[in-house]
C-alpha cells in the first residue's frame, strides 16, 4: 500500500525532470549552433572588426565669440582650420610617426622630436593635439598616408581671425594654448591640453564670455582612422559676442593721422567714461600667434627697438609736458595762491639758486595771468606758481587727477605712473627734495611719468565738471543671435569737486587755446564745433639750447609732443588724447592728428561735412 503511494506521489515529478532536462538540453543545443555558427561561418568577419574598428571620441571645438566694434564691425572672429592629433595608444613606430610627420610640419625639428615623444606620457586613448591650422598640403598628405602614419588624424577645427590693417587696438590681446601652470589653476578647471585661451587684453578679460562649450562626437573608425559609423554626437555651444565701445572709423581716423610714427591716440565720451578710440603704434598682429609663434618671430618682436608689443596707452611713461599746466592752474586757483586775474613777469627765465630755467619763448611773454598764461603756455608763469603751491600740494591735486595709480581699465600691465614727492625721492635715492625739482614738476617735467590713459581721464574730468570715470572698453556682451546677456554700466571712481570758478576759468582759458590766434593749439580747430584744448611738449634731454633748437638732434632725442582736448567746448561729448613719441611741438604734430579724430567724430554723427577745409589756413601755431 505504502510502495504504491511512493511510487503515485513521484511519478508528476518524474516527468517535471525529464521536461526540464529536455529544455536544458536544447537550450544549450541552441547555444552550441550559434557558437558554432560565429565562429565558424562569421570568425573571419568579427576577427578583423575587433582588430580594425575602434571606438574614438572627438572633440568638436565650439566657436569662440566675436569682439565687434560700437558699430558692429567685426574685429575678432572665428575661421575653420585644421589640427594634426595623435591618439598614442594607436601608433606602433614613434621614430617612423615622426620621420613622417617632419615633411610637412610646420615646427621645428626638435620641437616636432618633443611633440612625438611627450606623448608617450599622455593617457593612450585620448588625442593629443601636435599642431594648430595646418596647411592645405599638410591635411593633404596626412589623409593620403593614413596607412603609413597610423594614429595621426587630421579634425576640423577653429582659428581665431583679427582685423588686419593695424587697426586693432593692443588691448584687444591674443589668443595661446594653455599652459601646464593654468591647467593646474582653478580659474581653467574645464580646460584640456590643447585648449587656447586668452592671454592677454579683452581675450583674456572677457574669457569666460568668450569661450563657449566644446561638443563632441563618438564614431567607429577603422584601421587608418577612417569614420565608419557615427555612435553618439554633443553639439557644441558657441561663445558670447563682446562688444567693445570703440568705433573703428576713429581707429582708421587716428591711424591717418599719426601715419608711420610712434605714439598713442585715445578718445572718450567725458560723460560716462566709454573708450571710443584707442591706437597704439607701432604694434603687433595678433594674427601672428594664431598658429604658434616661433621662438625667432617671437624673439624679433620682444628686441624690436620700436616696441611693438608695448601698449603706449596705459604701459607707456612720458613726461606730461605743459598738459600738466592744467593741474597747475586748478590747484593754484582752489588753493587761492593765485586768482584769475593776478598777473606774473615773465622775463624769459626764471633763476631758483644757481640754476636758470628758461621759457619756451626765449624772449618771454611779459605780464601773464592764469588764461593767459595756459592759452600762451607760459613757462615761467608756472615756475612761479609751483614754487608758490609747493611740491606737496602739487602732489594732492596731481593724484587727485588720476596721476600716480591705475584708471582702473581692467586689463592687466597698466602702468601706476609716478607723481614725485619728498619721501618718494628719499626712499629711492637718499636724497632730499630740492625747489629745483618743484619748478621741472610745475610744467610737466623732471620725475613725473604719466600714461597717455591717465591723461585722458584727467581731461575727461575737466569736460565733465570734476567726475573720473574708470575707462569702459566693452559696452555689452551679447547672443550669438544678437539678444543682450550683460551691459556694462559706467562707473565713476571719484570726483575731483572743482569749484565753479576755477572750472569755468580753466574752460574758457582751454578754449582760448585752440580758438584764439595766439593760442598753441589752433591746428586743432573745426568749423562745426569749437575745441577746447591743451599742447604740451615734453623734453626727452635736457638741451643747451632753447626749445627751437630741438631738431638738430638725433631724432631718438625730439621732445615728445602732446595734445589733450575736448569738444564741443560749451557741451562736450568726446576728450581726444594724443602722444607723438619724439614728435616735437604739441601743436605742431600731436593737434593736427586730435582734429582728425574729431572731424570723423562729427562727421559719423552727422554735424560736419565728410570734407573740410585743412588748418593751414589757419596758419602755423605757436611752438608749445
């Protein structure tokens, strides 16, 4: 009884085994017959896809962002190029990639032998870059010898363009691949070896706005590197447009104006601190450093004795010239040693203890008051009104002006400049202060060094009624597609408060200066709007001779010539700086180039025929 249940209760079992044993049976049946079959009928097949196909990721360069002018005109922009890369893990011959390579590289032997051999130390599967903006016959050889040169691929990528012409201001900077040091900075922490940055001015300022976000693209290349198929794509972001506030019609203005000499050209609207012109010159191509400027090019623009890679603007120190008359008058008339209508002797010269300081007009002016005096450029007026305010007060209302600290511009290498005192020249020489040294000061000479950018603030804050703007390059960063992501608003640093009196003193005489016959800077006169402005001539020696005397030496020698203005006088809207390096007279060489600038001025903004009469007519202009 007990053998027969057994046996019932495990006969539904028996038959669940062999059911399942089956199922096994022929499932791993299956399994075997597909096996066999791959490996078999299709080894051939997947054997050579696993040899020769490999999965490559490739970056795909996101356009950077144009800087464009207050008009739209594109100053930098972004062209299609080429890049040679290496993917290490796929070279087998370092010494042959190389040997082949070296028929169309575009670097140096040894810097190519550095190029191959750093990157056996790179991560194998990732592509490093060898060099940037390859030739039409490199991209040419490199894809008819993939065979040969395994691992190296060409990839379409971009170039940064600049204007050509000289137009571009240096602060507009230049773009280079980053280095090891900012790589393992936190301001680069998305950047890659192979990256370009900006290096220097607005490139470099306005970099996270410039640059925008690469993509990338996963493909199956074949043995030579050939796309087989496309896996997976990332479209890149491209960057912000920069506008800048300058106006390249004024740049082009100031460029025919100062011609082939060195020197610097600013303008900016008085009312809110906007660059409108900023030339410097000579200067560079930043188009040069594109693809990777060679040590040699590099080495000739770094010892060029022109200096070209020197920013005149806010790196160059001069002495200020008879310019600094004006900081002279406003703190002689806000200090109440002088009054606007007290008259100064000026015989010629002016003895302090042993040493005689001359006038530019060696038969002097006679009696001078304070408009006069800056309308004429009186030299000895100033002599006296310096000893009278003392080389301390004369450094307050120096610095309050701007002199002796950076504007605030925002790109790096502005220069501080330098307004003497006292414990200045003790700390750095050991010396004590001599009056001697109060009077070069007076008119803009002996250890004052300015920048061409302090001078236009400074006359910027004159126009505007005491206000110093901190100078603005860029007006606003925008879209791609034009719509405005920032504006950058104006801001003032500080205000010099000049009391009416000695502001509307100081105008009518800066007026003068230009409008009146026997002013210094009448080459600086339009017919559409009146001009108030200040010459200056800036010694370089100190000459044995008068002033007139200054062409009979080597030209490295020629004073240095200046002109700071504004226009119009009654309501201005834009102050114009300019610097002839070793020029001469300011009124002579620096006004004319101010009243080029100002003339295109009007003219873009309808108020002065395209056309006008030239200032010879007017005559030649006083010496200073």
């Amino acid at each position: 009884m007990m053998a027969r249940l057994r046996d019932h209760s495990i006969e539904p079992f028996r038959k669940a085994f062999v059911l399942c044993l089956l199922g096994f049976v022929g499932t791993f049946a299956i399994l075997l017959a597909s096996l066999a079959y791959l490996q078999l009928w299709r080894g051939d097949n997947f054997r050579l896809l696993s040899e020769n196909n490999r999965i490559r990721l490739e970056k795909v360069r996101a356009p950077r962002g144009k800087i464009l002018d207050a008009a739209g005109a594109v100053l930098a922009d972004t062209r299609p190029c080429f890049d040679v890369l290496a993917i290490p893990e796929e070279i087998r011959d370092y010494a042959s990639v190389q040997k082949s390579l070296a028929a169309v590289s575009p670097l140096p032997e040894s810097t190519l032998a550095s190029q191959v051999e750093n990157l056996k130390k790179q991560i194998p599967f990732r592509p490093t870059l060898l060099w940037r903006d390859a030739s039409w016959e490199a991209v040419a050889f490199l894809e008819a010898n993939r065979i040969r040169i395994p691992g190296v691929f060409v990839q379409v990528s971009q170039a940064r363009l600049y204007l050509p012409g000289g137009l571009l201001p240096p602060v507009i900077g230049h773009l280079g691949e980053i280095s090891r040091s900012e790589l393992e900075s936190s301001n680069y922490g998305e950047y890659q070896i192979g990256d370009w940055i900006g290096k220097t001015g607005i490139e470099k300022q306005w970099e996270r706005y410039l640059r925008g976000r690469d993509g990338g693209i996963q493909v199956e290349v074949d043995a030579y590197g050939r796309h087989v198929r496309f896996l997976n794509k990332k479209e890149p972001v491209p960057g912000k447009n920069v506008v800048l506030s300058l106006d390249s019609r004024l740049q082009q203005a100031a460029r025919d104006g100062l011609e082939d000499r060195a020197g610097a050209v600013l303008a900016m609207d008085p009312r809110d601190g906007r660059i409108l012109c900023y030339l410097s010159q000579p200067s560079f191509d930043p188009n040069d450093f594109v693809r990777g400027i060679s040590l040699e090019a590099w080495k000739a623009l770094r010892d060029d004795p022109l200096h070209p890679l020197l920013d005149r603007a806010m790196q160059g120190l001069y002495p200020l010239g008879s310019v600094f008359k004006i900081v002279m008058a406003v703190a002689a008339l806000e200090e109440g040693v002088i009054k606007p209508g007290d008259k100064i002797l000026c015989t010629g010269s002016h003895r302090v203890g042993v040493r005689e300081f001359r006038c530019w007009r060696t038969e002097g002016h006679g009696w001078m008051d304070v408009h006069q005096a800056l309308v004429e450029s009186c030299d000895v007026y100033f002599y006296q009104v310096g000893q009278r305010l003392g080389i301390r007060r004369i450094y307050e209302y120096a610095t309050r002006f701007g002199f002796g600290q950076e504007t605030g511009i925002g790109v790096e290498g502005e220069k501080q400049g330098l307004v003497p005192n006292p414990e200045w020249k003790k700390k750095n020489t050991g010396s004590p202060w001599y009056e001697g040294e109060t009077v070069s000061v007076s008119v803009g000479q002996g250890a004052l060094q300015v920048t061409p950018l302090q001078v236009l603030v400074m006359i910027s804050a004159v126009a505007n009624g005491g206000t110093l703007w901190v100078p603005s390059l860029v007006d606003r960063v925008e879209y791609p597609d034009g719509r405005i992501y920032l504006e950058k608003e104006p801001h003032a640093r500080s205000n010099v408060r000049l009391s009416d009196t000695t502001l509307q003193e100081i105008r009518n005489a800066l007026r003068d200066v230009v409008e009146t016959s026997r002013g210094t800077g009448k080459r600086a006169r339009l017919e559409c709007a009146e001009v108030a402005g200040k010459t200056g001539t800036a010694q370089v020696v100190r000459q044995a001779e008068p002033k007139a005397a200054y062409r009979t030496l080597a030209k490295a020698h020629w004073d240095h010539a200046w002109f700071a203005c504004y226009a119009p006088a009654d309501a201005p809207e834009i102050a114009v700086v300019v610097l002839v390096e070793n020029g001469g007279h300011g009124g002579e060489a620096a006004a004319p180039v101010a009243r080029r600038v100002l003339q295109k001025y009007f003219e873009l903004t309808g108020r002065a025929p395209p056309e006008e009469q030239r200032v010879a007519s007017y005559g030649a202009a006083p010496a200073d």
